[in-house]
C-alpha cells in the first residue's frame, strides 16, 4: 500500500472513531448506571493514540458484543403493567342501583315535613326492595288509613247535619230577612236560637272542613317531597315506573296520567267527598265541577311521580266513598242514614247560579248598609254624649235676667 493509502485509512478512521465514540457517550448518558460512563471515558482516553489499529477492532466489539454490565432494554420494556380495563356502563349503573340513594348527599331528607317523607320513601324502597311506584301507592294508602278514623267522625258530623237541613233553613231564612229589615234585636235573637239548634243537634259547619284543612298539609309535602326527589335527581326513579311511565322523573309522554287524575278528582267530587257530597254546596258546587277541567293544562307537565300519588289518593277516596255508603258499615261505625229531602219542600229553595249570585249580592249589600247605619248612630249617640249642648232657647236660661224687659218679635 503507498502512503497516500496509508494516508487516506487513517483519515477514515479517526473520523469513524470519532464517531462511534460520540454515540457510546451519549448511550451512556441515558443509562441509569454511572460505570458504564467511567469507563467508555477511560477507554476512549487510553485509545486515542491509536486511531488506524483501534478503529477495525472498535468496530468489530461495538457489533459483536456488549458490555456485561449493560442493562437489556428489551426485559425492561416487558416489566410494564398493562393499563386498567375500565369497568362498563352498565356495571356501574347497577352497583350504584344496589347501593341506594344517599339523601344527605342530593341535598334531600331532614326533618321538615317533606324531608321526613323524603327518608320514609327511601327507606321503604332499599329496606323492603319495593319499586319506586309500588313505595308511592303503599306509603299513600298507609297514610290514608291514619286518616280514617278521623274521615268517620266527619262523616258523621256531616250526615248529621244533612238530615236537619229543613230546620235549618227555616232558621237561616228568618235570619236573612231580619238583617235585610235591618233589625238587630231580631238578628241577635234568631242567631241565639240558631246556636242552641246546632248545640242540641250536636253539628257544626266548621268540623265538615277539618278534613279538607288536615289532608291539605299533608298532600303538600308529598307533593314538594316527590318534586324535590325527580329534580335532584334520585337516580333509581329513572326506571322505577311502570307500564307505559317507566321513567317517573319525566312527565308522562302520552299525557294519561294528568287525564287520569283529572277524571277521578271530578268522579270523586261528584260522588261526594270524604265530608259533603257536591250537591250540598250551593253555587259552589259549579266551581268545584270546573276544577278538575281547569287544572288539566297545569298538571300535564308534572312528573310522573307526583301524579302516581296524585291517582293514587283519588282512586283510594273512590272506593273509600263507596264502601261508607254500605249501609252495614254505616252501622258499624255509627254513622247515621242520610234522609232524603224533598227540594221543593225546603225553606231554601236552589237557585240558579245567576239567580244565586244576584242574591248573594243583595244581602251583602243590605249587610254593608246595615253596618253603615249602625256606625252613623253610634257617631250620633257618642257626639251628643261628649260634644258641646246646642243651644234650643233664644236666651240662655242659665242667666238671670231683668223681669221687666218683654220679649218681642220684630215687626215689619
């Protein structure tokens, strides 16, 4: 080989030493050991001078072989965990069903009313495993089996007083022209005998609308404890419902459950309530038959759960209507026969609603005259009583005065 040979191969080896070292070093850069970086450092520096004999050698153990103490990337590699399987969406859904519904933490439950509603649902649908529109219908009948007791003294009270309706009105319309004649003592004297009537016959108006004020409270916190439930949302009522309202959260796609309630509200008023069947209430009556109509386009939008409790305690006041009018349970509790009277007959005969209200109107507007004048004598009596004496003499006789002086009257 010449010298230029000899030349040009050793100028190809330092560059390929040059290079080969550059890549060992940052190799041993990446690697966690620090020998390994002491040591290609003491073998570069001990084989510097060396370049054109090294160069093969290097090449040859760089490919061939590797140091002991160098680690295997590939087992390392291996040693990583595979990532978790996420659970799926259904195994969620129902480990949080098993779980139940923590209260506290939608905000629901506590003491109030409605919060003490709120924990009775709940505990009747985790502890004894009833669906959620089973737990409305058993927890609104048990409710209103509390209430029973308290329907048949009402139910007496009212068939009491039907039954002496004819001696009533007698009363009542002696009563009216009284006060339309504007004489007291004959008002003060008939309303004392309309007090003792009603104390011997053992009724008073105002029992027959106790039901009405007890059930009122008791409706509104089933109602605002239903609500706050499907609006937290309590998760399980998405599917607690039945046949065609699965979802009780939402309100009734088809829009059967508003009419339902509308229709058994206006068969119950019709039938007669708990206390006073519709016929009995005078032109009220006309307003108690429209509400049912009137409340329809309110009540579609509600959830389906509170109107599974709505139906619920109008299909229980059905058929508890129907089984008081069994005459063998009337004498079991004590209630008395409702006496058919004839209408002609009464004292007070019914009226229109026009003719009614005409005559509502009169005797509100002869009770305010009345008032009126009674509050003009009074004002009278009381300013004769405290004001100044007027003055009736043409000389004041408190004075003296000369006998002497003849009073006269001017003449023209």
């Amino acid at each position: 080989m010449s010298l230029v040979g000899v030349h040009r191969f050793t100028m190809l080896a330092r560059v390929f030493t040059g290079l080969q070292s550059r890549s060992l070093h940052l190799a041993a850069c990446k690697n966690v050991s620090g020998n390994w970086v002491v040591v290609n450092a003491q073998r570069h520096q001990r084989y510097r001078n060396w370049q054109p004999v090294i160069a093969a050698t290097f090449v040859r153990h760089a490919s061939d072989a590797a140091p002991k103490d160098v680690p295997q990337l590939d087992n390392v590699v291996t040693q990583i965990p595979e990532p978790p399987t996420p659970p799926a969406v259904q195994d969620i859904v129902e480990a949080a069903a098993n779980t139940g519904s923590n209260l506290a933490e939608l905000g629901l439950g506590g003491w109030t009313p409605p919060g003490m509603i709120q924990q009775a649902l709940d505990l009747l649908h985790t502890q004894v495993g009833l669906p959620w529109w089973a737990t409305i219908v058993c927890s609104t009948v048990a409710i209103r089996c509390l209430l029973l007791p308290i329907v048949i003294k009402i139910q007496r009270y009212a068939a009491n007083m039907h039954n002496v309706q004819p001696e009533m009105q007698y009363i009542q319309a002696q009563l009216t022209e009284a006060r339309k004649m504007g004489d007291q003592m004959e008002v003060m004297r008939l309303s004392g005998d309309m007090y003792r009537f009603m104390k011997e016959k053992n009724i008073n108006p105002l029992t027959n609308a106790g039901l009405p004020l007890l059930q009122a409270p008791i409706f509104l916190s089933f109602f605002w404890a239903l609500r706050g439930m499907v609006r937290a949302p309590v998760h399980s009522m998405a599917d607690g419902g039945l046949f065609w309202f699965q979802d009780l959260t939402l309100p009734d796609p088809f829009y059967a459950l508003p009419l339902i309630t509308s229709v058994t509200l206006f068969t119950t008023i019709e039938l007669g309530t708990d206390s006073v069947r519709v016929q009995s209430m005078g032109n009220m009556r006309h307003v108690m038959r429209a509400l049912p109509i009137v409340m329809f386009p309110f009540i579609m939008n509600f959830e389906s759960a509170i109107l599974c409790y709505w139906v619920s305690t109008n299909v229980f006041s059905l058929i508890q209507v129907a089984i008081l009018r069994i005459p063998k349970v009337r004498t079991y509790f004590k209630i008395p026969e409702i006496i058919n009277h004839d209408a002609k007959a009464l004292p007070i005969t019914k009226k229109k609603f026009v003719e009614g209200f005409k005559d509502s109107w009169t005797n509100m507007k002869v009770a305010r005259e009345a008032s009126a004048r009674n509050i003009y004598d009074e004002t009278v009596f009381e300013k004769a009583g405290k004001g100044p004496v007027p003055k009736t003499y043409k000389y004041d006789p408190t004075k003296p005065r000369n006998p002497n002086v003849f009073l006269s009257k001017k003449r023209d």
